[in-house]
C-alpha cells in the first residue's frame, strides 16, 4: 500500500543519512571549533538560502502573486535584505489561501 510522505521530512532525512557519516568522520580527523565554525555555516545557509526563500515562494504563490518566483529570487540572492523587502514592498494585499487552488485566478 502506498504512503504519501512529506517532501520535507523525505529530504531531511535524505540529508541525514548523505551528511551523518561524514560528521562522524570530521569529528574524528578535525578540531571541534572547525566542525562548529562549519555547522554554524550550514545552519545559516539553510535558513537564509532555502527557510527565508521557501517561506517567500509559499506566500507569494498563496496570496496570488505573479512575481514569485521573482521575489524568490531576489530572497535567496539577498537573504535578508530581499526577506525585508518582499515583506514590506512587494507582498499582496490579497489574504493567504492554502490549498490547491491557492494562487489561480
């Protein structure tokens, strides 16, 4: 019988599984600052090149946006600063809708 998953928890646990042993190898060989100094690196890329920017694309899609993947865009290549001015200047007044028909005409 099939299951439908969550893309989300489907990746998390694909990056999980690829990056583990190679955690485990990097403690092994390297100094504990440098694996911290890097794990603070990766926690900032996922939020500011793949949280901010899917946050965005969700939210422009849902309120009907014809520019989202513009704004996305500009969110994933200006993290914060693109964040900010989507929130501010280019979000739709239009309320959120979720579901399937979320952003047609």
């Amino acid at each position: 019988m099939a299951t439908t998953r969550s893309p989300f928890v489907v990746l998390v646990g694909l990056v999980a599984v690829a990056l583990l042993p190679l955690v485990v190898m990097w403690i092994a060989v390297s100094d504990l600052a440098t694996f911290a100094y890097f794990t603070g690196f990766a926690v900032y890329f996922l939020v500011a090149h793949v949280a901010l920017p899917g946050w965005v694309y969700i939210d422009a899609t849902g309120r009907g946006s014809d520019s989202a993947v513009g704004w996305t865009g500009i969110c994933f290549f200006l993290p914060f600063v693109g964040f900010v001015a989507y929130y501010f200047l280019g979000r739709p007044d239009a309320p959120y809708e979720a579901g399937a028909n979320a952003g047609a005409p």
